[in-house]
C-alpha cells in the first residue's frame, strides 16, 4: 500500500511534508511547553524541603543562563543541576531549558543529549514524556525514522496519548506509510478535547493522507 500510492495521495503527502519540513517542530516545541506545567513535585521531609529551595534556586540561575543565549554555560548549569539535585522536578525542567536553547542555537547533539537525559532520568513522567516528543521531533529531521518510533512506543501519561498518536502519525506519513498514518491521526484525533484548536490541525494531517475523521460516537463502538 505504501509502495502503490495514487497520485492525489502522492501530492497529499508531498504536501504534507514540507509542512512538517517547515512549520512541524516549531508548532511542537510550543505546544509541549505548555503541557510542562502538568508535572508536580512535593517534599514531604525536611531534607527534602532543603533540596527544593535550593535547586530551586539554582533553576532561577539556570533560567538567567537560558536568557544570555550561552548554551555552554547553560550546559554547565546544567551540570551542576544534575548533579547536585537530579531527583528534583528542578533538574527535568532545567534539561527541557537548555534543549530548547540548543535546538534554537542549532546545536542539536546537545538538545538531544540532554532530552536523552530528561527522557531516562527524570522522576516525573509528565516531563519524561515531553524529552520522548521532543527527541523524536529531532530524529525525525535527522530522518532517523525507525529511531524516532521506538522511542514513542510506549504508554506515556494519559495527557500526552495523543501527542504520541500524532506524532508516530507525522513519522509514518513522512515514511510514505498513509495507512499507519490514518491510525496513528485518528487515535489524536479522538483524544483531543473537542475545543483544541490542536484537533483542527491533527484533522488537517489526517485528511492529507486520505483518511477521515471518526466521531466520537463511532470510536466508541
């Protein structure tokens, strides 16, 4: 099927990548900063209350860092973030900082790297979860297609589903892969809140590789 596409679908795929080509991880990284403020973090002992204030502190720093435009020394922010309170929700927050410092700087090992970090490391899921589309955004640029997709098959929490959904579906399409495609797009589609201006968007995709929006009524059954 992938390999025998017509030439309406052809287009629609053309189409549909040089979108992603120009407009796919700039929309991405905005979106997914939002869904940050999902991840919490609460100290419960006395020790613990110590190390937030201090690593908070040190992500007030971090942020001052982030602002000059200097990836090194917010790689070596970093650093000492890690290494001294890398079981905070600090330490995640930091990484996800300077990843997207580095990408904008293009410098993408070190946004990878990090976001590998944050990815494997982090304490949180919610911020787990956005290192994984964030990392497989840059894969995908790479055109490290099958990297990219194992990295996402995973459950991730049920607030980033469709993230996930939407972006195996963007790795599929650019793979010239409508079918898996569709699924992966309708599964976004139907997780969206129905008021997410992000739902028009997925529905955009998914009629580019011909396929159809299934109602809510109907991905019940």
């Amino acid at each position: 099927m992938a390999n025998h596409l017509d030439l309406e679908e052809q287009e629609q795929l053309d189409e549909l990548k040089h979108f992603w080509k120009q407009y796919g991880n700039i929309i991405t990284w905005v979106l997914i900063a939002g869904l940050a403020a999902f991840a919490g973090w609460n100290g419960y002992q006395h020790w613990e209350r110590s190390q937030a204030v201090q690593a908070a502190s040190m992500y007030d720093e971090m942020e001052r860092v982030v602002a000059t435009g200097d990836v090194a020394m917010a790689e070596r922010a970093f650093g000492d973030m890690k290494e001294r309170f890398a079981r905070t929700a600090y330490a995640p927050q930091a990484g996800l900082l300077l990843a997207k410092l580095a990408y904008e700087k293009t410098k993408p090992d070190v946004a990878k790297s990090v976001l590998t970090w944050v990815s494997e490391k982090s304490t949180d899921e919610g911020y787990a979860a956005i290192a994984k589309l964030r990392l497989a955004g840059l894969l995908m640029d790479e055109k490290a297609f099958d990297m990219a997709l194992k990295l996402l098959e995973v459950t991730p929490p049920a607030e980033f589903a469709a993230l996930f959904s939407d972006r195996k579906g963007d790795i599929f399409a650019l793979q010239n892969k409508p079918v898996e495609a569709k699924a992966e797009y309708q599964k976004a589609y139907a997780a969206l809140d129905e008021r997410s201006e992000y739902r028009r968007l997925v529905e955009i995709k998914l009629n580019a590789v011909g396929g159809q929006v299934i109602s809510d009524q109907e991905g019940k059954k």
